[in-house]
C-alpha cells in the first residue's frame, strides 16, 4: 500500500509526461479534446472513491476530489477516453482489461512520499534498543544452554507500504552495519506495497545521488555502487544488501501474505492515516498476528492507536511492541 510520494528526476519509464515530439503534440491534443467534458462530476466522483475503497480500503473524503481528478485524468489520456463517464463505463465493462486498469487507477490514486532514513528517530530506536535488546536475549538464552528456549538466530523485519524502497533500503544498511562483524546472524527485510509501479522502482534499487545525503557516506560507500557514464549522478543499491531483501506485490489487508510472520520488527508508517477507523482497527490486528513475542511495530510519527482495541504497548510514541509470552 503506497502512501508516500517520492521526489526524483529520474525518469520513470511507465510515465509518458516526458516523452517529446509526436508523443508530446499526442499529448496536448488530448489535453484539448478532454475540455469538453473536464469536469469529475460527483457521481463519477463518488463511484471512484467506492472502488478505490473496494480494491484498497483507502479512504478518499470529498477534499480529495480535485487530486483524483488531476491523477485520473492521466489514464484518460492514455486511454484515449474523452471524459470520466467514459472511464467509469470502461471500469464498469467487465472486460479483461478493465481488471487490469483497476491495478492503474489505485496506482495514480496513491501517494508514495518516501526518503531515506525518514522519521531518523526511528532508525536510532532500531541501533540502540531494538536490535541491542534483541542480541542480548539472543546471547542470554546461547548462555543458558539446553535449560532455555532458543531465540532465533535471524532477525526478521518487514517494511510495509515500502513504495519505492528507500525505507526498505535503509532498514537493511542499518542491519548490515549493525550485524557487520556478527556473520553468524542472519538477517532479511520483507517489503511489500500494493502499487506495482512503485514496485518496478524498488526492485530496480537505483536513486539519484543527492537522495542519500541523509546517509552517512561510509554506510554509501560500503553498500551502494556508483553510476558511471549515462548513470553517473546515480547510486544502486549493493548486492551485498539486495541479497537481503525480499519485494512482494500484495494488499496489507488480504492475508495470508507471501512470506512466513513471526517478525523482529515491522515499519508500518504513514499507512493508517489514509484508512478509515474500521480498516485502521483491523490492519493493526494483522499485523500484530504477523510480530514475534517481544516484536516491534513503528507507525508514522502523526499516527496513533488510540482509540484502537490491540494488545501491544505502547513504548513511546509511534513505537509500539507486542508483549513477550509469560511462563505459567
């Protein structure tokens, strides 16, 4: 589920805005022939918001009506539809492509604000308690032989909503240069979005240099490859963390989900503040079923579970942990 928008020039192959010559007059001349019938009527508006509901369970109020219009109105062109009743009736067809078009339409309805390192709070929650918190338990129960239970020796995260990756990306250096002299811990990143465009960016893991100014340039250095010739300006993301990370195309709010739970950590940020308190009430129970005993969910610094029966605690604010299981 993307819900963050990114900031690149890079040019991003499934977007025709950038194309010239006859593509670019293409371009004008549907603008004009989409003049005769500009304007998202309220039906058309409200039959939008019930499928991108239906399909995501994002929530879109009437103050979002002018910026469904805007993105919309991308896939007119590219269709080649003189109105919105038209794209309604092509959604409504029942054809094979229209299923396909409902995949585009939560994608350009969707917001992908996403940076390296972002909400830098939560990254040094993770080096200074989560993962040292995690290695001593680790280490206590290796130090109590046969009378404990094992911990596990691979630590698990997920980023949900992952978007284009950089938080994906920076999940995985901060585990990597936590765990650099430790090669006996494994360790692997899930990520997941419901936008399979964002996730053609996250897969590919190249970002423009200036987007990692935020990372320390020994961390860059050691998990990133410089671009050169047409690429020089870029940055891609090392084997070395890729071999790490997992991206998986799927709706937070479908379980079962395409990877095993029992997760250390899970990022879920800036998510529920596109849900409605239902959809928020029941995301939280998926993903407190997918935390290990002791596991740790982050949510966006403006988000809160207030108001939202759960069972985790709430450590501080946007970070919350499920309690560890209790001996009898």
């Amino acid at each position: 589920m993307s819900t963050r928008d990114t900031h690149s020039s890079s040019h991003d192959p499934d977007d025709d805005s950038n194309a010239g010559g006859e593509a670019s007059q293409q371009h004008v001349s549907d603008s004009q022939r989409l003049k005769g019938d500009k304007h998202l009527t309220d039906s058309d508006f409200y039959y939008l918001c019930r499928l991108v509901y239906e399909l995501s369970r994002i929530h879109l109020g009437p103050h979002k009506k002018e910026l469904v219009a805007a993105r919309v109105r991308k896939r007119l062109r590219h269709l080649r539809l003189n109105s919105y009743a038209e794209y309604r009736a092509y959604l409504q067809s029942g054809r094979a492509e229209a299923e396909t078009e409902c995949q585009e339409l939560i994608d350009v309805v969707s917001t992908n604000f996403t940076s390296f390192l972002r909400e830098q709070k939560h990254f040094d929650v993770m080096r200074e308690r989560i993962l040292p918190e995690w290695l001593a338990r680790r280490s206590a129960s290796f130090c109590a032989g046969a009378t404990a239970v094992a911990a596990p020796s691979t630590f698990r995260a997920w980023s949900a909503a992952c978007a284009t990756g950089e938080e994906t990306y920076s999940i995985a250096v901060v585990l990597a240069e936590s765990f650099r002299q430790m090669p006996q811990i494994q360790w692997y990143v899930e990520a997941s979005d419901i936008s399979s465009r964002v996730l053609r960016w996250a897969r590919r893991g190249i970002y423009e240099d200036s987007r990692l100014d935020v990372v320390p340039q020994e961390w860059v250095r050691r998990h990133f490859d410089y671009g050169t010739a047409s690429w020089e300006g870029h940055l891609r993301v090392g084997q070395n963390l890729r071999q790490h990370v997992n991206f998986h195309h799927h709706n937070l709010l479908q379980p079962p989900y395409p990877f095993a739970g029992n997760f250390d950590l899970i990022f879920c940020r800036n998510v529920m503040i596109y849900f409605d308190a239902h959809t928020q009430a029941e995301l939280i129970r998926h993903l407190t079923s997918q935390l290990a005993p002791g596991g740790w969910l982050l949510t966006g610094h403006a988000e809160t579970l207030m108001g939202i029966e759960h069972t985790l605690e709430r450590v501080e604010p946007s970070i919350y942990r499920k309690p560890h299981r209790r001996l009898r």
